[in-house]
C-alpha cells in the first residue's frame, strides 16, 4: 500500500465513524424509552433555558442560608412545584414510591407470599397466595404471625407497612417466620425463601349467565393480557361462553400495550385502528388489531364509571366507536394523556406527558385542566351537579361532534359517555355506609375463622345457597362496628341494611373461598350487570339507547 494512503486512511475512518456517529443522533427516536436515565449534570450543560439556575440557586441555598436545610427535601419540593405548572399527570416519582408502583404496573413483588390483617394487635393471614413460598411450605388462612426474624411483632402496636418492611425482601433471600395455629401453645417455625410474587390484574372471570361470562380487570399490568387471556381460555373453552362482559368500573388504566392486546382479541379484523397517540414533540403512532383473535366472541359489553380512566377509556372508546358492543355504566374519568417515565440517577422517576392519545373516530377523551383544583375536585362535582343520576347534567367541554363507525353521535373532551347509563346507588352516597363498610373485612375474617367447623364441608355453591346473613348475624356485626368506634346513623338503617348483607355475605365468601367468590356474590344484584345481561339477551346487533344523531 502506497505509503500516503497509510498516513491519509486512518484521518478517513475516523471522519466516517464521526459522520455514523451524527446520522446516527439524528435518527434517535422522539419518544424516549420507557424508562430512560438521565444524568442531570448533563442535561444542565445542553439545556439552554435556564442554564442550570434552579441548581444554581439550591447551592446558595445550600451554603449561605441562615439556617440547615435539608437539600434533598428542598429539591423534590423544587420538581414538583415545576412539574404542577404543566398538566395533572406529569409526576416525580421518589424511589420508595417508585418501588411501590412499579410493584402494581409490572404485576410482581418478592416477599413471602401472603395476604395479611392485622387483628387485636396480631397479625393474622388472610391467605397464601397462590404459587408463593408461604402456600408450600403450609401457612394456612387464620394463621397468627407472632415473630419475623429475631423480632417480636405481636402486641407491640407494629402496623401494615412496618410488616411489609419485615416481610419483604430480594428473591432468594430468606426469612423465619414464628406463627401460632389455632389453640395451638406450641410456636411453628417456617423458614422462607423469599420469591417473586404474583399480583393479580383480574379478579375474576366465571359465566354470569347462560352463555355470558364476565372478566374484572382491576388495573393494566405487565400480566393483564396473559391473565385476560387465561380466562377466557377456560370460559370459551370448558364453560361455552360465547359473549363477554369486561368489568372496567374503578380500573385506574396503566399499560396501553396491555390494552392494546386485549382489545385486539375482541375485533376479527386485521388493521383496525384502535388507538393513536400525538404529541407537539412525538409523531403519529398508531395501535391496531392484529385479525388473529383466539376466540370468535359474539356480544361484547363494557362497564365503566367515574374511576375508569385512561387504558380503561382506551378500550371502551375503540368498542364505542367502533359499534363493537355496548358501553354500559357512567361517564368515565377523562384521562387522555400518554406519560413516558425517565429513570434518574438516585433511583427515583420523572414520569412526563410527551402525548394525547384518540378513539378511533379522532376523540381526545382527556377533560381540562386548566383549573387543577377543580380538577381533582371533578369526581365530587359530579355528585354534588348530579350527574350521578341522571345523564341529563353532562357537559362536555368539547362539543365537536364525532360519529362512531355506525353514525351515533359521541364527543370528546370529558371522558367517555356509556351508550346505557347507570346512576349511581345512592346508598353508597350515604355517611353510614361509608362508615361503617371499613369494619366489614375485619368482622367476616373474624366470623369465618370462629366457624370454620360450620364450612369445613361445604363448597361455594352449597355455600351460596344455604348461608344468609340473618338479623343476629346483622346484629352482631352493628355492635362489633360500634365498639370499634362507629357511629351510623339510626336514620340511615334501613336502606344502608340490604348492601350491608350483601357486602358481610360476599366477604365472607371471599375468605371461605377466593377473591372469585366474592364477586359472584357482590354482583348478584348489580343494576349494570344486569342490563348487560338484559341487552346480550336482547336481539339487537349493534349497541342500543345510546346517542341517536347521525351523519
């Protein structure tokens, strides 16, 4: 090789990967990941607005201030004032908490596997949890947990969280546990590994009626689909259903790719638009159906209310607008804001707006928050306007008018507004019952460990069947709540009793039986889940009684 190509070829390769390296920025997504860590030193030498001057003045803080600060406090303090200023979704997040939530969105926690109450200063186990080190090495419900580690726990005032501190810990560390069974002198000892916990984002799925099931979905997790998915497997499967009812009442949203997925399997066609996302700074992304459903669903409904919120609202606004079904219940909360969360470098989360997301029809669901109070007041306005009534007191900040596929009348702005609308019982209005439905976990936790004898033989539907909550029990219950400082009005009784049975009897069921038993009991006199039945029975094929304007 001619010597002057040597000297020239390294200048050559180096100025190559310099102009890969800037392509290469160039072509860096708009959206971040979702979690990405920022070094914030950096951020303060590119940013140009402000040049590092909150900083900056943290450290005078810090140095000259008349008295010791705690520069930590004063900093989060600092980001969140910054971060009110934008819009009611864009959060910091600190470590602790983002333990914590990330715990709820990605559906796992590493612990010993219990659910636990605390009951005359004892802590006392509900269950062990499915799968977890508790429920193999034998820990049964009414379990008396008297000692974790070297450290007695019983009578000493020790609350919920200071046992969950106890408790949990990394995978594959270990833990003794000392429990009292029963009569029981004699201290059990248990020697735990600690594992990953799951922590369930459906509740329940069983047939409701002939044909129909039902599926509760409580949040969008990292598992939601696959729980979603397992359901239906053995309601389509070994049960024969046919139409579906997904409870989505009080589901506070999380992940839109769960969302996504589930609502996928509910469209037999390829390419339908079910979800788009926009922001100033990040480009159109579409989410559509995939036309590979598993199951060839008939009637679909979904139920939703004031707590449905964002990939709630998601999959109620791709069935509404797309005539896929009934949406059935109260409007929903009105969250359309896509957050991306930015990982920091002491552990904690920026989670930020960077996106709207829109229905199918172009709807952007998310209600204004130019007054903040006012927005998180809006749950309670809605009572106080009466809308929990009567439809007729809805108001939607954005009157442009959007058609759904089959020309009904729907419109942004302010949530999602049911085709069927459902008030609210107003016993759950009501300060008695708000009072006094706190004891009831308690008292049916009580009542069922006191007699277990009484349900040793008995399964769910001899249960259901046969068990009532008569005036004595009733009763017992009343004074139980009284001594523990309860105050209901006599006034209130007799409308508060009915829910108040209803709620003791499911309860219980819950304790005897799981978490599914609780709602086949709950629901059995459910206004929305009986019009859902009501209207898959029915012989329509597209939803009814909703908005009638059309193109």
């Amino acid at each position: 090789m001619p010597r002057k190509v040597q000297i020239l070829l390294p200048a050559l390769l180096a100025g190559v990967m310099v102009l890969g390296m800037f392509i290469g920025l160039q072509m860096q997504p708009a959206v971040a990941p979702h979690t990405t860590r920022i070094n914030t030193e950096q951020l303060m030498d590119v940013i140009p607005l402000g040049r590092g001057k909150v900083e900056e003045i943290i450290r005078y803080i810090d140095a000259k201030y008349v008295e010791e600060v705690d520069r930590e406090e004063l900093v989060e303090e600092a980001i969140e004032q910054l971060l009110s200023e934008l819009d009611p979704h864009s959060t910091y997040i600190s470590a602790e908490e983002l333990r914590l939530v990330n715990e709820q969105l990605e559906g796992n926690f590493e612990g010993i596997g219990i659910e636990f109450m605390i009951v005359d200063d004892t802590v006392r186990v509900v269950a062990a949890l499915a799968g977890g080190p508790s429920e193999a090495a034998g820990i049964l419900p009414g379990d008396r947990i008297v000692s974790i580690a070297d450290s007695v726990i019983a009578g000493i005032g020790i609350d919920s969280e200071g046992v969950i501190q106890l408790l949990r810990g990394e995978e594959g560390t270990e833990v003794d546990v000392g429990i009292l069974r029963g009569h029981e002198r004699r201290l059990r000892r248990f020697h735990l590994k600690r594992a990953r916990i799951p922590v369930r984002s459906v509740d329940a799925a069983y047939m409701v009626a002939p044909q129909t099931g039902y599926v509760k979905v409580n949040r969008f997790s990292a598992n939601t689909y696959r729980e979603f998915m397992e359901g239906l497997e053995r309601l389509v499967e070994k049960e024969g259903m046919k139409h579906l009812i997904i409870d989505l009442r009080q589901n506070p949203g999380g992940y839109l790719q769960e969302a996504v997925k589930m609502l996928s399997q509910l469209f037999p066609d390829e390419d339908k638009l079910l979800v788009y996302t926009e922001g100033d700074h990040v480009s159109r992304t579409e989410y559509k159906t995939t036309g590979r459903p598993f199951y060839d669903l008939g009637k679909v409904v979904v139920l939703i209310d004031e707590g449905s919120a964002s990939a709630s609202e998601i999959v109620a606004g791709a069935i509404q607008d797309w005539d896929r079904g009934w949406i059935i219940g109260r409007r929903s909360f009105g969250k359309g804001l896509v957050q991306e969360q930015y990982m920091l470098r002491d552990g904690s989360a920026l989670r930020l707006t960077v996106a709207r997301y829109y229905t199918p029809s172009g709807r952007c669901i998310q209600r204004p928050y130019d007054d903040l109070e006012a927005y998180d007041q809006e749950v309670m306005h809605r009572y106080e306007h009466g809308e929990m009534l009567t439809p007729d007191s809805i108001h939607f900040a954005d009157t442009t008018h959007f058609f759904t596929h089959g020309g009904r009348l729907v419109y942004g702005g302010g949530g999602i507004m049911p085709d069927i609308f459902i008030p609210i019982d107003t016993v759950q209005l009501m300060g008695t019952w708000i009072e006094l439905r706190q004891y009831v976990p308690e008292f049916a936790f009580r009542y069922a460990t006191e007699h277990n004898e009484r349900f040793a033989d008995m399964d769910f539907d001899r249960f259901r069947k046969s068990f009532r909550v008569d005036e004595p029990l009733l009763q017992d219950f009343l004074a139980f709540a009284k001594k523990a400082g309860a105050e209901p009005d006599p006034d209130d009784l007799p409308a508060v009793r009915p829910v108040l049975r209803r709620l003791l009897m499911a309860r219980i069921a819950r304790q005897l039986f799981g978490e599914e038993a609780f709602y086949k009991i709950w629901n059995e006199d459910d206004p929305a889940i009986r019009k859902a039945i009501e209207v898959i029975r029915s012989a329509d094929e597209a939803p009814v009684n909703g908005p009638t304007a059309r193109r």
